[in-house]
C-alpha cells in the first residue's frame, strides 16, 4: 500500500498488481479512490473482486453509492466525505445495501489527500459482515448472560489459565460485596478460600483442569466484611489440543441452603433416631394396605423381618389374628381397613396376632389414622402398636381374680344369706322355749304343790325341745359348712336300702309298702350324706303323716334328662295345702300338722343340703291327696 | 261370774295355755279361758255365732294348719259389728321387728306382745 500511496498508480507494477487483486478477492476486500471533487469513485475492477457487483451497480458515482448505503449510517458516510481534508485518515463502518438485497457491513479506511487540486480519499474497503454480527451477538449473548447471572444472583468467571487473569461478572459485589477489580486473578481466588478448604479447592481445580472434567466443588470464601460464606462452584474448561486454556464457571452463595440442609438433616436424624427408638412400632400403609414405612419396633412387635414386611401387604393368614375375647378376627375388621372405610381414625384396637416365627402369640394395642388431604381424600394411613401382652397378662389375672372374687362374694353372699336365716331360727326357735322356761320359773314360785309339779313336767319337756332344736340346727350347720363335700357314686338302690334298714320299726308298724324304679338312672355322684339325708326324711315324712287307718304307699323313680336325673317321690300321706303353706314347706321350723311330734326341720334340712349342692327340689301336693318332691340333680352325665 | 271377760289363747304349744292359765289365776280380776291350737280352730268358733263372743285374743303367729297371718286374713272376713269389741294381742316368742311392724299394720291387732306374758300384762288389758 506504501507503494499505492508513493506511486500514485497502479498499473506500474503488473505482476505484483495480479496477486495484490487475489489477495484482496480472498480478503473481501477492495482497493477504493473517492474523488471527492468530481465526485466519483474508483474500485478494483477484477470481476473477481468481491465488490465488483456492487462497483458496477454505482456506475462509478461517488453519489449512487452514498445511496446504497444504510440509511442509518448514511449521514455519516456523508459527514465523513464532506469533512475530509488532504493528510487526514479516515475509517469508518457501515451498511451497504449488496446487489443481492441484504445489507453487507464494509469497514473503510485509508487517507485523504490532494491530487493536483482534486480531493481524493483513498484506501481499502472490506467486507467485515461476519465479523460484526459475531460481534453483534456476542455482545448480546454477554449482556443475557449478565442479565442470567445477576438474576440467578450467581458470580461468573472468565479464567484465563495461562496468565492467572479472571473477568468476573454476574453478582460479585452482590454476593461477596467485592467489585470485579477487587476480586482480581487467580492467586486472589485462592487467598480468599478458607484456610481450611484451600488446598482441597485448589487440588480439584488442578485435578479437573488436567482431566478435563467439571470443576464442581463446595469452600468457604472470605467477603468483604470479613465473613465466610459457603460458596458452591462449578465451572467447565474450554481446550485446545487436549490442554485447558481457559475455565467458564460460577460461583454461589449457599450458607443459607446448606445450613437448612444441615438443620434438614439433623432433624431428619432426630426424627429416625426417635422412631427407631421407639418402643412402639408405627408403620405407614398405602391405600392398598401395603406397608411403605416401618420403624424396627414394628418388625419386631410383628415378628417379621424388614424385606418381610415393607411392600407386601400388610394381612398375613399366617397371623391368625384374634379379637380381645379370642375369637377370629376378620381381616375387614383389621383397623387399617376399617380407618380406609370409614376415613376416621380406629382407636385402641386389641388383636392377638400369631408370629409364626417366634410360636407365639402376642397381643397389640392398635391405633389407625387415615391421613386425609385437603379435599379429604385418603392418602395413607398410620398405624402404630404397642405391646399389649404384658397388659392383657394382667388383665387377664385380674379377670381371674375378679372371678374369684365374684365367686367368693357369690359364696360369701349366699353364706350370709343362710348366717342370716339361722340367727332368725336360732332367735325364734330357741327363744321360744326359753321364754317358756322363764314363764314357768316366774309361775313356779306362786304354785301350789300340785302345780309344781306340772310346772317342772313341762320345763322339762320345753327344755328338751329346746335341746332337740339345737341339734336340729347342728345337723343344719354340718350342711352349710361342707360346701365341698365330696361326691361319691352311689346306687339309688344301696341308699335306698339304708334307710329301709334305719327305719325298720316304723316301716314294719305301719306296714308301709315302697316301690322304687332306677333302671334309668341307676348310679348319681353325690355326697353319700345328702342322699341319705333326703331318702331318710322324705321316708319319714311318709310313714309319720299318714291318715290314720291307712297303709303307706311310696313310689320313687330316677329318669335322664338331658344329663340331670330327675328323682321323683310320692306317696299317699296327708298331703299339705300347698295354697295355705306353699312359701313355708320348706323353712326351718314350720310345722304342718298339729299335735304330732313334727319339728319343722326334715324339709327344710334337705331343702339346704340340696341347694348347696346347686340342685333344686319342688314339690305337689294336695290336702289327702298325697306329696310328689321331684328333685333335679344337675350335670349328672351318664358315663 | 257374769261379769268376767272372755279370753281365747290360740297357740300349738301346750305350755303356752299352761302359763297363761297359771297366770290368770293369780290376775286381780277373774277370766274365763279357752284354748285353740291353731288359727283354723279359733276362726271356726269365732264363726259360729251361737258361741259366746271373746274379748280378748291372745294370738300366736308361728302355728301349723293356719297360722296368726293367715288367721288374721282371714279375720277380716268377719263382720265388724262383731269383732269390733275385740282385741287380739298378737303373743310371740319373736322379737323380729318385722314381724312386728306386720303385726301393727293389721287394723285388728291391739298390740304386739313379746313372750314371756306376765300377771302384770294380764291385768292391764283385762281391765
């Protein structure tokens, strides 16, 4: 070009002419005169030129060019031509419209001079559109980025590792309250690491920079107030046959995410060191009864391991599951089910479940949510279980106790009751004679001597029955008191014939007939006492209330029913007036004839022995008509 | 003795007659006595109305056949114009109050009297 400026021309030089030309084709460039006073303009010809389209479409006008030229830079081109004066340079871009209907950036430069009185700018022009709009979009690529770091409010670097030297951008004051100048190269990024992280920081870095890899990695970086911050940093490196030249990345704050983090964590840990700790178990179920969550009380309560239990569901026939009382307990009766059915929580359910792995049973107390959401729908739900064994163990003894209790109070009440009635009998039976005695002893002292007599006759016989009844009430007592008496098996028959041998005499002298029939039930168990005791007065009774004239006729049969033996007893004696007596046939001391040596004491005696043995005695009869007592002696399995 | 009050003493126990006759003796003023052994006897000769009417009845509860309760059952039957002069003392080895307390709610009987009777008893309801 110094030899175009020196010169003045180009046609001297032809050889070094036809490879300027290709080099400018190549370079899309063109050699340009302006002559600014005629006008015109003066391009390199070459078809080849790259500009040659364009040069023939201006005709050579100076001014056919400026036309072409984009409106929005067209007042400088003009500005530019007008302005210009012999020595000065000049360079300028603009648009041109090109041949092809696009608009081409052209970068013009050269000098200005004066060629005998004509104004002639003179230079290159080149074809500078790729260049520009790369230009173009990297400056708006760098302002989007920008805009994406500030707002990410994330810092960015630019770091270029052969000379150490970073271009910060993004939020660097925002976040480390440094300006980007403040921030400064690489051995600065270092310093500002914490003490401790450094050397970790620095070793990835190198390491990720010789692999090529991502630099990811967590430090604490000192801020302009002189605290650390957390900051994570990720950046990429960019390479160049194989070797990192330079390194994209960012940096940001995350004291805040990775304190939540940690305080997450930690209450995460808590919260597994409680449940797991618990002493009861607690699971969460799935809709389809499928356990999702379990804590280790759980497995254990339930006998199973985790990979038994978690996602498989939660009935298992093997559990043979039973209700407080024993009984079967129906899977749609479980709690989970019932808490899915009815969208309410299922409290305090007991259920005996079977670990087939352990051979036993254990008892659970079990609760069930539903979790709900806020439409009310069915999410989950959760079940816990607490050991209940220990709990029914004692509510199982207490049962028992209470039983016993009840029994016992059930036997202390029926004592008393008989405690009660003997006190009424020994007041009133006993107090009768003796109130006799005392009469007679009052009257004895005013008597005549013949009175006297009588007077003694008679407190000796009061006196006797007094004695007599305290017998009576012995017998009576003996019978209250062996509540467990033992039981023998004995024959109807044997007992029968005891008695006939006891009442011999009397039997004979009343010429009394028995006919008795135990083919059905041949044998009972009973306290041999009883059964003697109730043949020996029902017999009696027989022969003593007798219309007189009449031979005593007594029939006695036992028959089966349903495991009791029904023993029934008749006879053709006097019979009682059930209507007048009916309440009274079988108390102590109630007498039903008159003048006769009855003490009121047989019926009643039986009625006792018979009643504690849990059995039960009736009676018929009508006035002449005879007595039918039919006992039920219970539970009286033939074997 | 024109004058002297009737006594009917209704009680199976033979001794019970003995000391109320023994006793009646010995009382300031004289009576007749009649004995009954159960209540059906006495209501059978309270029936009767050629019997002389008694002023007094001594009466006992625990008896066979038919006893004071039932006897005073049965009492009511009579006509009042007839058994309203007389006063029956219920006479009984018993001292259970509710015995007593029955005893009372009959409108027929005077008093409830606990064995043993004596003279000075006697006396002050023949008077």
């Amino acid at each position: 070009m110094n030899e175009l400026d020196s010169n003045g021309s180009v046609t001297t030089m032809k050889d070094q002419d036809q490879r300027l030309r290709k080099a400018l084709s190549v370079a899309k460039m063109s050699l340009l005169e302006l002559d600014i006073t005629n006008e015109t303009s003066n391009w390199s010809s070459h078809p080849s030129n790259h500009f040659y389209e364009l040069s023939s479409k201006t005709n050579g006008s100076l001014n056919e060019y400026v036309d072409l030229v984009h409106p929005m830079d067209r007042n400088d081109v003009i500005v530019l031509i007008k302005s210009a004066k012999p020595g000065q340079k000049f360079h300028n871009q603009h648009r041109v419209l090109w041949p092809d209907g696009s608009y081409h950036w052209v970068e013009s430069s050269g000098m200005t001079f004066n060629d005998d009185g004509i104004l002639k700018m003179t230079g290159t022009v080149q074809d500078i559109t790729e260049k520009k709009e790369l230009e173009i979009e990297r400056e708006d690529w760098k302002i989007r980025h920008e805009l994406v770091a500030k707002a990410a409010g994330i810092i960015v670097y630019d770091y270029d590792i052969k000379t150490g030297d970073i271009i910060w951008s993004g939020n660097v004051s925002e976040v480390l309250g440094f300006t980007p100048k403040e921030m400064g190269n690489i051995d600065r990024w270092v310093e500002l690491i914490h003490p401790e992280d450094r050397e970790r920081a620095f070793r990835e870095l190198e390491e990720a920079q010789k692999s090529l890899n991502a630099y990811e990695v967590y430090y604490r970086f000192l801020k302009s107030n002189s605290k650390y911050c957390d900051i994570y940093d990720r950046g990429t490196f960019l390479e160049r046959e194989g070797e990192a030249y330079r390194m994209l990345g960012m940096m940001s704050d995350v004291t805040e995410w990775k304190k939540s983090q940690e305080a997450l964590s930690e209450s995460e840990n808590r919260f597994r060191l409680l449940i797991n700790n618990l002493n009861v178990g607690v699971g969460l179920y799935d809709l389809t009864m499928v356990p999702i969550v379990h804590n280790a009380a759980a497995y254990k309560l339930l006998g199973i391991s985790e990979k038994q239990f978690v996602g498989k569901a939660a009935i298992d026939p093997d559990w043979n599951v039973v209700d407080m009382e024993g009984n079967r307990m129906r899977p749609e009766n479980y709690p989970i089910p019932q808490a899915i059915d009815t969208k309410k929580s299922i409290r305090q359910t007991v259920m005996g479940v079977f670990r087939p792995k352990m051979n036993d049973r254990v008892w659970l107390m079990v609760d069930a949510d539903p979790v709900l959401d806020d439409d009310g729908k069915i999410l989950h739900v959760i079940c816990t279980y607490s050991d209940f064994t220990a709990r029914k163990r004692v509510e199982e003894i207490l049962a028992e106790k209470n039983e016993q209790l009840m029994i016992t109070s059930d036997l202390v009440g029926r004592k008393n009751e008989r405690l009660l009635e003997f006190a009424q009998i020994v007041s009133h039976n006993l107090r009768s004679p003796l109130s006799s005695i005392a009469a007679l002893v009052d009257l004895y002292e005013k008597c005549t001597l013949e009175e006297k007599d009588e007077a003694i006759s008679f407190i000796r016989e009061v006196a006797g029955k007094a004695l007599n009844t305290i017998d009576d009430l012995n017998e009576v007592l003996k019978v209250q008191q062996s509540e467990h008496m033992d039981l023998q098996v004995i024959r109807f028959e044997d007992a029968l014939n005891e008695v006939k041998t006891l009442l011999k005499p009397n039997l004979k002298e009343k010429n009394a007939m028995i006919v008795s029939d135990f083919k059905e039930a041949v044998k009972i168990r009973y306290p041999n006492i009883y059964l003697e005791s109730i043949f020996l007065n029902l017999v009696s009774n027989s022969i003593k209330y007798i219309d007189p004239g009449k031979t005593p006729k007594i029939s006695i049969k036992s028959k089966r029913a349903d495991g009791d033996i029904i023993f029934e007893f008749k006879d053709n004696g006097k019979g009682i007036d059930l209507q007048k007596n009916g309440n009274d046939i079988f108390k102590f001391g109630k007498t039903f004839h008159s003048k006769n040596d009855s003490k009121g004491v047989g019926l009643y005696l039986i009625k006792n022995q018979i009643r504690t043995m849990g059995d039960e005695i009736e009676v018929k009869s009508k006035p002449d008509r005879g007595t039918t007592f039919r006992i039920k002696f219970r539970n009286q399995h033939a074997k | 003795m024109p004058n002297s009050k009737l006594i009917c003493a209704v009680d199976d126990e033979e001794v019970f007659h003995w000391i109320v006759r023994g006793n009646l003796k010995r009382a300031k003023k004289p009576c007749k006595l009649m004995s009954f052994y159960d209540g059906e006897e006495i209501f059978k000769y309270l029936s009767n109305g050629s019997n002389s009417r008694p002023d007094i009845i001594l009466l006992d509860i625990n008896m066979p056949i038919c006893d004071g309760w039932k006897f005073l059952e049965n009492y009511s039957l009579l006509k009042k114009s007839y058994t309203k002069d007389i006063n029956i003392y219920v006479v009984t080895s018993s001292i259970d109050p509710k015995d007593q307390q029955r005893a009372e709610l009959s409108p027929f009987v005077k008093e409830f009297v606990s064995k043993p009777i004596t003279v000075d008893f006697l006396d002050g309801i023949i008077d």
